[in-house]
C-alpha cells in the first residue's frame, strides 16, 4: 500500500509534532511559514521515504 498525502489542521503544532515524530517515528522534511504569518506548513515522512519527499 503506498500512501501518498493528506493534510492535517490542527491548533497546537508543538504537540502534534509529538505525537507524529516522537511516537509514530515520522520525521519532518520540511516547514514552510505562511508570509503573513496565518499558518505553518510540515511536510513529514516516514523515514524510508524521506529522500523521496524531498523530490
């Protein structure tokens, strides 16, 4: 099964990044911040896929 994207909304960043990265063992590949600061956006991947999200 490949899963390939899917978005997330959440209102506390700092806790989601826990629960994603430090307990299901995604890691992040990339953070882009909204110009006017309205938003944040994580790209994570699995660590198997890492090189492949970069692309």
């Amino acid at each position: 099964m490949q899963f390939l994207h899917t978005m997330v909304r959440v209102s506390d960043l700092d806790a989601s990044l826990h629960f994603y990265c430090d307990l299901l063992g995604l890691k992040e590949v990339r953070r882009k911040e909204n110009e006017k600061g309205r938003f944040t956006l994580v790209f994570l991947a699995a660590p198997e896929d890492e090189a492949r999200s970069e692309r």
